[in-house]
C-alpha cells in the first residue's frame, strides 16, 4: 500500500542523528510491527513517529478496510504484526470495532488496542468483551503509549 509509512521518511534516521534523545527514549526488548489504524492524518504520523522512536516498524491505515488488508498482507507472508492500534471511530469508514472482528478471523490471537477520544463509549469501558487487550485515551502522551503497548506485548497470547 502506498501510504502504510505514516507520511513520514525514515524516521530512524532522523532519530539516530540525536543520540542523546534516541538513547533516552528507545524502550529495550519487544520489537516488530505495530499497526495503526485512525482517519486522522495528524494522529497517524505523531503515533508512528512514536512508535519508530520506541523500537517499532509502523505501518497506516486510514480505515477498517486498509488495515485489513495490511494486516492480511503481513499473515500471509508470515511477518505478522505485533499489535494493532484500532481508532474506534473512523468517519465514513470500517471502525475499529467492525475491523476488530475481521482481524480476529485472520488471527484469533491478534493483540489490539483501541483507542478513541470517546472515553464514555461503552467499548471503551469493556474493551476486553470486544476482543481488545488495552484501550488508549486520546489525546495520550509519549508514555502513556509505550505502557500500554509494554502491557500489550507482556501480554500471552490467547
């Protein structure tokens, strides 16, 4: 897919240049893809620059449908994603719950966290019984992502 980099160029690099900064924020251990689904542009990138500064490979999607499609695309070649963000509304397009429940039918052991700025949803409040191993309220911080994503990968997978 042509956006699944985030909009960003290699954001590793650019992080490399700072040692200083790199050294302080690059989290040891878990490494792999994370996939991130939101329709927000801003959030696409700030996430996965995020997420490249932790470790991460990041791949986009702006819906359900991309992230689908990736995520299809990553099982098949055997490299699946290590976890997925999921924005749980997504304007004019598969949401995070709908896109949950297709995940789970490609990989029943998917590690998923939702996340949304609609902290009252009641999918937000019972993530679990929707599939999801960890929620995330927006707007979040730089740690709050990487506790959550630590949580996530410490999690066994079912």
């Amino acid at each position: 897919m042509e956006n699944n980099n985030c909009g960003m160029s290699d954001y590793s690099k650019d992080t490399k240049n700072n040692s200083d900064l790199h050294t302080r924020l690059l989290q040891p251990g878990q490494k792999g893809t994370i996939l991130i689904m939101d329709d927000e542009e801003s959030i696409l990138i700030v996430t996965g620059k995020m997420l490249k500064i932790l470790g991460y490979d990041v791949l986009c999607a702006r819906n359900g449908l991309e992230a689908l499609l990736l995520f299809s695309e990553m099982h098949e070649k055997g490299t699946p994603v290590k976890g997925v963000i999921m924005d749980l509304i997504i304007r004019g397009g598969i949401g995070g719950k709908a896109a949950m429940e297709a995940l789970r039918q490609i990989d029943p052991a998917v590690k998923a966290i939702v996340s949304s700025g609609y902290s009252h949803d009641p999918i937000m409040a019972d993530y679990r019984q929707y599939g999801f191993s960890g929620v995330l309220v927006k707007p979040y911080k730089f740690e709050d992502l990487r506790d959550s994503l630590q949580k996530l990968m410490e999690q066994p997978a079912e």
